[in-house]
C-alpha cells in the first residue's frame, strides 16, 4: 500500500489493480481482484467488493457500497450512498454490435442520492434513476424512475414507494405516509414523492 493511501485510510487489497491516474476519496475500500480505471473517479468511505470493475468517466459518490462482480462502464455516474447489488449488470449503448465500434454512442446513467439495486438487475444505459429509487432483485430497468418508486419485474414497473430509511411506504387518501422505520412524514402528490420537512 502506498504512502498516500495509508494517510488517507484507503484499503486495497494486494490482487487489485488501481490505475495510475485514479481518483480515490478517504477511507474507500476496494477489495480483492477488483480494476480501477485511470479516469475514474471514486468518493470517500466507498465499499467495492471483489471483481468489481470501474471504467474511465465513472464518477461514484460518497458513502457507495458496491457488492461482488459488478462492472461499471464509461458513462455511469452514482451519487452518494447508493447500494449496488451482487452481479448488477450496467450497459453503455443501447445497440450493440461486436462488429460496429458505437464508442461515440455511449449513453449516460445517472443514479441519484440513496438509489439502491437489487442483485442481478440490469440497468440499461441511457436512465436515470431518481433518489432513493429501489430497483428489485433480477429486474431490467429500460426507463427513467422517479425518486423513491419501488419497481421490479422484466420490463422494471412501479410496485410501490420507498422511505429514504428503505421501509415502503402506505399512503392515505390524503396522500400522507410515515415510514414505519424512521418515523418521517412523506407526501405523495401528481405521482412524486416528498418528504414532508418539518
């Protein structure tokens, strides 16, 4: 371990690679046989687990627990304290071919504050997912999701709402919930969800 990454309590295991050029926040963890790419960017306190792979142009934020055999490709960006499940697949064009270079097709994905993603789904390029997002086990997100929906299934569709606490949420015909794990109020009007600040 370098100099620099002990000031910084900066854990990489010995079978990772870091590129030369890459960004790491304090206190960042990457695990065994994991690949960090030169213009990555990774934040502090992260967890990456084993054969996670970052591209170049990946930013991920704060407080990020990414879990086993994930691969980040150019074009994702993460904001702080999401979770990424095991095998999560990310993609970063929406045709590919192995014959036609699409490079200058890549396609932006963008996941907010707190979005969390089951393991084995798959994101496809080009999406945003909006805070506090939850994305089920096995499924396929095509489209945008507004912030604190719940979905799953192949295509993903909305089954729910979500807290930022991650307990879902029950609406009255009022359109009020409070989150059963945290206590906070939440307003559910024309279809997006708030937190009712107090």
């Amino acid at each position: 371990m370098s100099l620099q990454y002990a000031e910084l309590n900066i854990t990489v295991h010995q079978t990772a690679i870091v590129d030369e050029g890459a960004v790491i926040g304090k206190g960042t963890k990457i695990w065994h046989f994991s690949h960090i790419s030169s213009q990555a960017q990774l934040g502090e306190n992260c967890n990456l687990g084993q054969n996670v792979f970052v591209d170049n142009n990946v930013v991920v934020g704060n407080g990020v627990k990414i879990q086993n055999n994930v691969s980040l490709y150019n074009g994702v960006i993460i904001s702080d304290e999401c979770f990424i499940g095991p095998s999560a697949v990310f993609t970063n064009v929406l045709n590919p071919r192995s014959s036609v270079v699409r490079k200058a097709e890549f396609k932006q994905t963008v996941l907010k504050r707190g979005v969390t993603i089951g393991a084995n789904a798959t994101i496809v390029c080009g999406v945003t997912l909006g805070a506090y997002a939850f994305v089920g086990a096995g499924a396929v997100v095509a489209a945008d999701v507004v912030p604190h929906a719940i979905v799953a299934g192949v295509p993903a569709k909305q089954i729910g709402w979500m807290s930022a606490y991650g307990e879902k949420l029950t609406f009255d015909d009022s359109g009020s919930a409070v989150c059963p794990g945290s206590g906070k109020e939440y307003q559910l009007t024309n279809g997006l969800v708030k937190e009712v600040i107090k």
